[in-house]
C-alpha cells in the first residue's frame, strides 16, 4: 500500500513538473526530494 501511495505522490510530481505548475509556485525542490527518496531503492536493486 505504501509503494503505491509513493507511485502515486512520485507521478503527480512529475506531471505537476512538466506542466510548469512547480516552477511557477517555487516548488521544484520537490523534484530533488523525490530523487533523494528514489535513490535508495535504485542503490538497493
């Protein structure tokens, strides 16, 4: 359940980056947040 809500938060950050939404309301931190929290996985797998 967890992964999913990560998968869901994870696809909305990406869409709300590509529309400009972020950048817009100075929010593009959220970009880098999601990355450190994928690292892991990546490093792990």
């Amino acid at each position: 359940m967890l992964f999913a809500l990560f998968y869901v938060v994870a696809i909305t950050i990406l869409i709300l980056h590509f529309t400009g939404f972020l950048a817009r309301h100075n929010l593009e931190w959220l970009v880098l947040v999601l990355a450190v929290a994928v690292f892991p996985a990546v490093i792990y797998l």
